[in-house]
C-alpha cells in the first residue's frame, strides 16, 4: 500500500511519466463504535500475536498471548476477541505494558 502511494505521488506531481496504480479492491467503510473493539492489555511481559491486519474475527478467538518477563515458567495470559470484526490496527511483537492497546478490530458500515 506505501509503495502504491509512493508512486502514485510522485506520477502525481509530475516526477515520474507513468500511469496511476489503482487500489486492488475498493475501500472499505469501517467503524470502531464501542471500547469493546480495543484489546488492551492488563498484564506486563512479551506480547505474541495470534492474529493478522484485515484477518475477520469473531467474538472468543484467540488474538494475542502475553509471555511474563518477571516470572519464568509462569502460565502465559491469553486474550480473546470480545467482539466480532475485522483487525484494523495491531501492536507488533514486543515489551507490552498494563493498559496498552495491542489490538482494534473494527465493524464494517452496512450501507443503506
């Protein structure tokens, strides 16, 4: 998606003679209408995601597992999807702290 908008542009302001790219689909319109669609986090440690940008969810599946730092050996702490939706914003694998968001799943709008 950068490059397409890279290159469309730089065709834009007239650097580089070639023609636009188009999108490979239409856009979507999407909503976050509650709190519900963000999954923060209540633990510390590493965070391993279980789910991909655009990937459809639904209510109770697996999207992220939270790994202790503090304590070896410890259960790691699983999170489910509290709403259904598609993943529209994730937190990459790294050090999550309590309160961080890691994952937004979004509801697509029906048009009328």
């Amino acid at each position: 998606m950068a490059d397409r908008g890279i290159h469309n542009f730089l065709v834009y302001s007239g650097i580089l003679l070639k023609n636009y790219i188009d999108p490979p689909a239409e856009p979507k319109a999407m909503e976050i209408p509650s709190a519900k669609c963000y999954a923060q986090s209540e633990h510390r440690g590493i965070m391993e995601l279980a789910v991909k940008l655009g990937q459809l969810v639904v209510k109770g599946d697996l999207i992220a597992t939270i790994h202790s730092v503090e304590r070896t050996g410890a259960t790691p702490e699983k999170y489910y999807a509290t709403t259904d939706g598609v993943v529209c914003a994730v937190r990459h694998h790294s050090l999550i702290n309590i309160g961080d968001t890691f994952v937004v799943i979004a509801k697509p709008i029906l048009s009328p």
